[in-house]
C-alpha cells in the first residue's frame, strides 16, 4: 500500500455491465447477473479494504463517453480501486481495436457505441502500483477472439492487476444466471476463512468454474513471472518436503505424481491440494479445463514465490505432464526442457529430479511429428542432455542424429 494518509483515503468500486453475448438467440455471458449478483457483497469484502468507499454500477449504458467519465472519476480515487467489466469484447473491423459491447452495439455502429479497450488502459495507466484492480468476466466474438490469440493476453498498464477470463465465440452458455468464473468468485469471498487475496480467489474461481475450453485466463503465467514476487509466506515454509526434493533426497518423482500431488508443500495460504482434482480433469479427457486451472496456481504460485522458485518450478511440471496427456507434445518438449534448465542452474546435473526432466523433454520431443517445431526445439534440449554427464551416450547421439535429419527435411523459409 503505497503511503496517502489515512484522512485522504478513500476506495471505489466501478462495476460495468456490457452487452450480453449471445449466440444462436441463447445467452452466453449475462452481465445484468453478474452485476446484481456482485451488488450484494459489501464493498469492503470485495475492495479487501476498510476505507471508506464509493460505489458506481453503470447496467445498460449506451454511450461510451459516458462510461469514460464514471471511469476517469474511479482513476481519480485516491485509494483502492476494484473495476469490474462483464459483457461481449468485439473488434472495430478498420480499427482493429478492441471494444467492449455496450447495450445496442452492433457490428456497424461498434466505433461510436462501443467501449474502446485502450481507454481503460488510459485512464488507469497513471494510478500508483498496488491499488488497482481489474476484474473480468468477457467472451469475445468471432471477430475479437483472432486478435486476442495474437496478442495471447488483454493490454493492460503495468501498474494493474487484472484477473479474469475471456471465453471463445461459440461456447454453450448459461443462460440469464451469474456465470460460473463470477459466481465462483463470490462463492469464494463467502465461503473462504478470512478474505483470501485476489490472486488466491481468482485460482479458485477458475478451478471451480467448469470454464469453456479454450477460455483465455488472465493474468497468464508469463505476466505473472514479470511482476515482483511478493514476500514468501511463512518462516520455515520452504524447509519442508520441498527442500529435501530439491537435494534430490527422496528420489525420482515422475510427472503423474507431480500432478495427482505428493505431499508437496507449494500451496501459499493453505487449503486443499487441487492437484488429484487437477489430475482427475486431465484423466477424465477434459484437458483444457486442467490446464486452466494448473496455470491459475501456477500463477498463484510465481506470484507468491518469483519464477525462480522450486515451487513455481513444480508447478511447470505438473502442466509439462498435463500437456502430455493432452498430446500437445510442442508444449510438453518446451517446459519439460525449461524444467531441465532451470533444475540445473541450482541442483546437481546427476539429481534425479535434473535427469526425469530430460527424460521427459527426450520421449515428448521424439513423439513431435511436426517436423519444424521438432527442428525448432531440438537445439536446447540437445543443449541440456550435453550437460548431463551421467545420461546414456546413446540418447544423446540419437537426438543429435534426428535433429539433423530434421533440419535436413525442414523446408528452407519454415
């Protein structure tokens, strides 16, 4: 919290209700729910603060330079700020600019009645570091969804933290209720002991929201790793079963392990292991679902600990392990092979743990068909089974033989 004397303070709570999304003439996203179901939470639960608040809800505005002044007046807040955005992101088709849908936009009228996406990241981009906060729950239509591919993310000032998810065009929605990602978040803020931070509450909304496949989780792991960890949690937390892991002192602990959950100790806060959970969703063929919620506490974690850490570190594995099961082998070859890496920057290259990562990036690189991306992946892995002096010769010859022959089949330009 950054210092405003106490006398200054004050919060504000601005809560935006865009068009609803609908497809095929059922709702996908009802914002009008969400926001009523939002307006019964008191305001110091949601903000996590006891200042003194304000609260704006703004349900079925039709002018855009009307939400711009409801939300220039919430910037201007001296204290904690909690934006939530709930509707339809569409794109200006000249522009290619996201909007957010408000009540009666169209494809054709989208640049005069629609909330353009950058001037949220304007009116807040000035706000000091740590008291702002975005909360989203979007789907975007055929015509946004491309672009947010492109960009993997939604922009956003640095000095913002946003948590949120965005769901594909198409999905089959639920109806005129609360959706589940917003319905989770309040349930969470209910039934949690004390008022779990935002970043707790958002991977447990995710993993209790049965989200559509493809849904795009915000913050994604990369934002994460670029913010500053926060301080580890308590004294003596990383001298348990995680420090004799990271020694090697219990042995070789292959990738269902890492993902059914072993007695690992990297869940900041406490509660329940969502690893079997986790495990289970991946087993049960409902992979998308698994991996959003490994990436919610893998961010979680990255969050609490910093990227270095053994316990983000683990979490890379589990979702190594998990896009494995999927059959995503670009993927599993990419973090089993960071796993490696970054395991052999502070263990030994004869650590079980070291050697089960390459062994993980070797199988899921050799099960690549997609010659160019096998070409592509090959280099760094050959990189880190040449740093194990204890690993079969063989595998190492083989790999470098295959990479040549990849590269010799690999079409110039690819």
């Amino acid at each position: 919290m950054h210092s405003i004397a106490v006398e200054q303070q004050r919060g504000h709570v601005l809560l935006i209700a865009g068009d609803a999304a609908v497809r095929r003439r059922a709702v996908q996203v009802a914002p009008s729910a969400n926001l009523a179901a939002l307006g019964v939470v008191p305001v110091p639960v949601l903000l996590d603060s006891t200042v003194p608040s304000d609260t704006t809800y703004l349900d079925g505005a039709r002018d855009p330079n009307t939400v711009l002044t409801r939300l220039r007046t919430a910037a201007a807040t001296p204290g904690p700020l909690l934006v939530y955005l709930s509707g339809r992101l569409t794109v200006d088709r000249r522009g290619r600019r996201l909007h957010l849908c408000l009540a009666g936009t169209t494809a054709a009228s989208v640049r005069h009645t629609g909330l353009p996406w950058e001037w949220l990241g304007s009116e807040l981009r000035e706000r000091p570091a740590g008291l702002t906060t975005v909360l989203l729950d979007l789907a975007a239509d055929k015509a946004a969804w491309p672009l947010l591919q492109e960009y993997g993310s939604l922009p956003a000032p640095p000095s913002v933290e946003v948590y949120g998810v965005v769901a594909p065009p198409g999905f089959a929605g639920g109806g005129n209720g609360v959706s589940g990602y917003t319905r989770q978040w309040i349930e969470q803020l209910r039934s949690s002991p004390g008022r779990p931070d935002n970043l707790r509450l958002h991977a447990l909304a995710v993993g209790a929201a049965a989200l559509p496949p493809g849904t795009l989780v915000l913050p994604t792991a990369r934002e994460l790793a670029a913010r500053p960890a926060q301080t580890p949690g308590p004294a003596g937390y990383r001298e348990g079963p995680e420090r004799g892991r990271e020694s090697g002192a219990d042995g070789k602990r292959d990738g269902v392990h890492a993902v059914a959950g072993d007695g690992a100790r990297e869940l900041p806060g406490g509660g329940p292991d969502p690893r079997p959970h986790i495990h289970a969703l991946a087993t049960a063929g409902r992979h998308a679902e698994a991996d959003a919620l490994a990436q919610a506490w893998e961010a979680h974690v990255l969050r609490a600990y910093g990227p270095a850490s053994p316990e983000a570190t683990h979490w890379t594995e589990i979702r190594a392990d998990l896009a494995r099961m999927a059959g995503d082998f670009r993927l599993a070859t990419r973090l089993w092979t960071g796993v490696g890496v970054t395991r052999l920057a502070r263990q030994s290259p004869d650590a079980p743990e070291v050697k089960g990562a390459a062994a993980g990036a070797l199988y899921c690189w050799t099960q690549l068909k997609d010659r160019a991306a096998a070409a592509e992946a090959g280099p760094e892995l050959i990189r880190l089974l040449g740093a194990l002096p204890s690993l079969d010769p063989r595998h190492l010859e083989l790999a470098r033989q295959r990479l040549e022959l990849l590269r010799d089949a690999t079409p110039i330009g690819r």
